[in-house]
C-alpha cells in the first residue's frame, strides 16, 4: 500500500511546483519594483542637491586638481628623459664591462710576463725590543752634539760663518742635544725701529 501512495505524492508536488514559483516570481518582482521605485526617487532628491554641494565644493575640487598635478609633474618629466636615462644606464654598464676587462687583461698579462717579487715576511717586534731601540736612538741624537769639534777652515774659508749673536759649534751646551731643532727652537731677534 505504501508503495501506490508514493506515486500520488510525487504528482501533488510536482503540481505545487509550479504554482510555488509563480508566486515567489510576483513577490520578487513586486519587491523589485518598490526598490525601484524608492532608490529612483532618492537618486532625483540627490540629484537635486548634488548640484548645490558641487557649486560649495569647486574650489576644493580645483585644488586638489592643481595639487594632483603637480604631484605628477615629476613622472611626466621621466617620462620625456627616459631614453636619456636608457642612454647613460647602458653607457655605464659598458663602462663598467669595460674597466673588468682591461684590469682582467692587465692582471693576467703582468702575471704572466712579471714575476712578482717575494715578500719579506716583517719580524715582529716585542715591547723589550722596541724599548731597546727607543733607549739606543736617545743616546744616537746626544752623542754627535757633545762630541762635534769645531769647525776647521778649509783654504782659509770657514765652512760656517756663525751669524752675529749667535753661540759658535765648539761651545755647545749639554741640553741642546735633547732640545729639538726647528723654528720653535730658535731664536727670534727683534730690530729696534728708528724714527727718523
């Protein structure tokens, strides 16, 4: 019995289909038409006041055209230079290529031809040692000062003819070895101006 009643069912469902759609078709087309309706009368209501805000809002909308502008003024003039800048890239990429290869040959060639010379391995010096050698230099710069003999005339011609004022070779003192010898150590005569 069950299975005469499955029949019948499918034949009462398939008869409500259609009437079910027709129905959902006209409310979907009367919600429609009401939205239609409603959005045409606000977009006449806006369309009215757009032109009133549009007037208000005319200089800020100039501004900000004169500001976009010039906020494009710069990529419109690379844009004019662009086979300049094409122009010096490869340039300087064929520079480059070229200065690799000349120091690549250059390299090679004195490579080949010219031995280099071996280097001396520098010895390395402990704090004793350059003590030491300090110790020796101090004592090298006063010895040649205290043991100078004056100096002798050569065919009657002194080798140094000693300026007015100053002390001559032969009487050194003790402290002119240590004291350095330059412009600071010297001295510096004044001459006496005359008024007449």
């Amino acid at each position: 019995m069950s299975d005469q009643h499955a029949p019948d069912q499918l034949l009462g469902a398939t008869a409500l289909l259609p009437a079910l759609a027709g129905g959902l078709y006209w409310l979907v087309y009367s919600v429609a038409i009401i939205l239609r309706t409603i959005s045409y009368a606000l977009l006449r209501l806006l369309h009215l006041l757009w032109r009133p805000i549009a007037f208000v809002l005319q200089p800020l909308v100039y501004l900000a055209n004169f500001l976009l502008a010039c906020l494009a003024l710069p990529f419109r003039a690379i844009v004019k230079l662009e086979t300049l800048y094409i122009y010096l890239g490869i340039a300087a990429l064929v520079g480059i290529l070229g200065g690799l290869l000349g120091s690549l040959i250059t390299s090679k060639v004195t490579r080949t031809f010219l031995k280099p010379s071996p280097t001396k391995a520098q010895k390395v010096r402990s704090v004793k040692d350059y003590r030491q050698q300090k110790q020796q230099q101090k004592v090298n710069d006063q010895l040649p000062t205290l043991l100078v003999p004056p100096a002798r005339p050569v065919n009657g011609i002194s080798p140094q003819r000693p300026s007015p004022g100053s002390v001559s070779p032969g009487y050194l003192s003790l402290s002119d070895g240590s004291r350095r010898r330059g412009l600071m150590s010297t001295a510096i005569l004044e001459e006496d101006d005359s008024d007449l």
